[in-house]
C-alpha cells in the first residue's frame, strides 16, 4: 500500500471493521544505532514495510516490524499514535528490546527502542526512520 498520507491511511484501517491488517511500504529504511552515546552504525535499506495489526483493545494497534537487522518484533501501541508528531512508548515489546516509542509523521515512521545486553554497558540503542 502506498503511504502517501500515513495518518489517513491508519484511521480509514481502524474504521474498515473487515480489515484485520495492513501492510505499508516504504521506499526507504534508515537504522541508527548508539552505544553510550555515540553512532555505532548507520544504515539505509531500500523497500522496507511494516505491519499495521488490529488488537482486541479498540485503543491499542500492534505493529510488526518486518524488516530489521537482527529479528522481526512487534510493537503495542495506543492509537494515540495517529496524531501527527506524538511520540507514544510502547505497551508491550519482546525481550531483549525495552523502552520502545513510535512517531507517525504524514511521510515516515520513526521507531526507537533499547537492546538489552547482560551486562549494562552492552545496551545499544536503535532509532529506525522508515521514509516516504
């Protein structure tokens, strides 16, 4: 699906009641990741999506991240995330990541979460900006 209007495509996915799901791509991927403050990587990848899922909570929205350096996850968020340059943490997120949030824009996606690692000094964390 095109994403040309990121906030009108998510409301008119939550209205359509026999839509479960919806997949938006995107041109374009940028990973940062930091350690302490400083750039560890950064890369940018070409035709990435994500992965819009309705939740049994009308407020919450599930998103799968499908293409990423290391795994798929998903994210749950309140829907709250709809309007344009809120930045909504995370309900639920998969072990090892922690203190995830997302920021819908009308042209990107931007996703930032940590990695945790055994010992404190190995967290990394990661932003992720998927561009229109």
């Amino acid at each position: 699906m095109a994403t040309d209007c990121l906030q009108i495509q998510l409301h008119s996915f939550l209205k359509d009641a026999e839509q479960k799901r919806m997949v938006m791509h995107f041109p374009n991927l940028q990973i940062k990741t930091f350690q302490h403050g400083a750039c560890l990587q950064n890369v940018l990848l070409a035709d990435r999506r994500l992965r819009f899922v309705k939740t049994k909570a009308p407020t919450m929205l599930r998103i799968h991240v499908l293409d990423n350096l290391a795994f798929r996850f998903s994210f749950v968020f309140s829907v709250d995330v709809l309007y344009e340059g809120n930045k909504i943490c995370a309900q639920k997120l998969p072990r090892p990541l922690d203190k995830g949030w997302i920021c819908i824009h009308n042209n990107k996606v931007q996703l930032g979460f940590w990695i945790d690692g055994p010992d404190p000094n190995l967290r990394v964390y990661v932003e992720q900006q998927y561009l229109n």
